[in-house]
C-alpha cells in the first residue's frame, strides 16, 4: 500500500470536464496577486494565500494552517474559509478537523455541502476510512508545507500549484 494520496482511477469523468483546467489556472491565473490584490483583511488574504499551498490529493486541519500563518485559533481560520469568495479555485475544502473528520463547507458541518467537500478530496485522490474520516497518510504533516508568505513580499509567490 503507497503512503501518499495522489488523485487515482476512477475520477469522475464529469470531474475531468469540470476541473480540466482549473490546476493551470491556478498556476497561470495569478491567484496569489488576485487574493492580494481583494478587498480582504490581511488575516483572510494569508489564510487564503496558505491554501494554495496544500497540494492536490492532500489535506490539512485547520490547527496546522492557523499556526503556519501565526494565528493561535483554528476557529478564526474556519471562519475565514466560511467566507472564502475564491472557492474551490482557492481549495478551502483541503481543510479538515483535526479528528480526521470534514469539518465544515460552505458554512454547514452536515448534509449537501459536506456530501460536496467530500466529493472533491475523492476526486483529488484523498482517501477516507471506513469511519468516515481522511486517511492519516493524506493529512500534510506541519514539516511538508511552508510558512506562510506575508502578504506584501512579492519574492514568497504561492501562485503555483504543487
């Protein structure tokens, strides 16, 4: 069994059509310059230029973002992600509970939207357990991902996509 959560067989056809260009948008659109150039609150414009730090197929909670840009409460990090005006394209849904568990989506922690958030970490390749939580193997240790750029220094770009 391979450690890592790459996107495998069996993605959704309808996922390809939809999402086909959405990873060289990312990378070629300028997200991290849209985000800081939005009418944002320095706390939101780093919370959602970490984002586009978490790979494809890869998750992280919501503990290990709020301490890599600095903040001591992953509550205050969710609320940001509630508001996230660039999503999926800026990937909220890569931010999980600590348990293992969804969290929340589009402001709801159950139904429609968690079924949704689910639906995109499958077809990112993440994998779940019987239980219903993610796959320890696809939860980023702290060590893997970098801290978060400030947002005025133009020499730390997040635009690309791992």
């Amino acid at each position: 069994m391979g450690s890592g959560c790459t996107a495998g067989e069996g993605v959704a056809e309808w996922w390809g059509r939809s999402m086909a260009g959405k990873a060289m948008r990312l990378k070629d659109g300028g997200w991290g310059q849209r985000i800081r150039g939005a009418e944002l609150t320095e706390f939101r414009k780093r919370v959602y230029l970490a984002l586009l730090e978490i790979p494809r197929g890869r998750v992280e909670t919501y503990g290990g973002l709020a301490r890599r840009i600095g903040c001591r409460s992953p509550r205050a990090v969710g609320q940001a992600l509630r508001a996230n005006p660039f999503a999926p394209d800026v990937p909220c849904h890569r931010v999980i509970a600590a348990d293992g568990s969804l969290g929340g989506y589009n402001g709801d922690v159950t139904g429609r939207e968690i079924a949704r958030k689910r639906r995109l970490l499958e077809a990112e390749g993440v994998r779940f357990g019987p239980d219903g939580k993610v796959d320890a193997a696809c939860i980023m240790p702290p060590e893997e991902l970098p801290l978060a750029p400030l947002v005025d220094d133009e020499r730390n770009s997040v635009d690309d996509v791992r």
